[in-house]
C-alpha cells in the first residue's frame, strides 16, 4: 500500500463514523432480525390478546411499561410466550436480556423486540 493510502485510511474510518454517528444520540432504533421476526409477530399477538390492543398500537422497540403492562401482566405475557412458543425463560434470563433487577424495573426496558430475541436465542437452544 502507498504510504499516502495508509494514512489517509484511518482519516477515511474517522470521516465514516463521524458521518454515521448521531449527534443528538437519538439513534433510529433497530430493525428486527430476520431470525426473530416470527418471534416479534408472535409477541405482538400475545400482547394484543392480553391488553386488548391493535397491531397499529404496539411498536416492537416501546417498552411494555407503556402500554399498561404490570408485575402480573408481565408474568402471563411470559407464561402464554412460553406456552404459545415452546419455549421456557427463567427469571435470570428474562431480567438478563435487559439487565433489570427485577420485574418492576424490567418493565421499563423490555421490548417486544428483546422478548422475541430471547425467543429465538432459546428456540435454537
């Protein structure tokens, strides 16, 4: 490599990530992957079905917490995932995927879009 390549490649990487970083840190959030998209539209269902909502209504990176889920909505929204989707999340995971403490503070951090992860990290358990 010319050496005026070599020291022009990491200005280059510096311009590539200063273009592609977000000052305002308000990043777009993420697309699901393709391996959990089934996933996301199963949760979505369950969470329709539990709290009476439309499809319309729920986006895969809100929190539950902000649509009306509790303690105890949480806890059947976990048990019908784990029966609708054969699959079984203890505690520790479930509180892991969003480094919570407890369920109350979980609700405030997992999203359809990390339950449906789990789910698909589980399913290829």
């Amino acid at each position: 490599m010319p050496t005026t390549a070599k020291h022009l490649l990491p200005l280059c990487l510096l311009l590539a990530l200063t273009a592609c970083s977000d000052p305002t840190g308000d990043f777009p959030p993420a697309a699901p992957s393709a391996t959990a998209l089934a996933e996301v539209a199963e949760v979505t269902g369950i969470l329709i079905e539990l709290m009476e909502l439309s499809a319309e209504e729920i986006d895969p990176d809100t929190p539950l917490a902000e649509y009306g889920v509790d303690d105890l909505t949480l806890v059947e929204l976990v048990m019908a995932v784990e029966e609708d989707c054969g699959v079984v999340i203890s505690d520790e995971e479930l509180l892991g995927a969003v480094g919570a403490s407890d369920y109350t503070d979980s609700l405030s951090k997992l999203t359809v879009q990390r339950l449906a992860e789990l789910i698909a990290a589980k399913r290829k358990e």
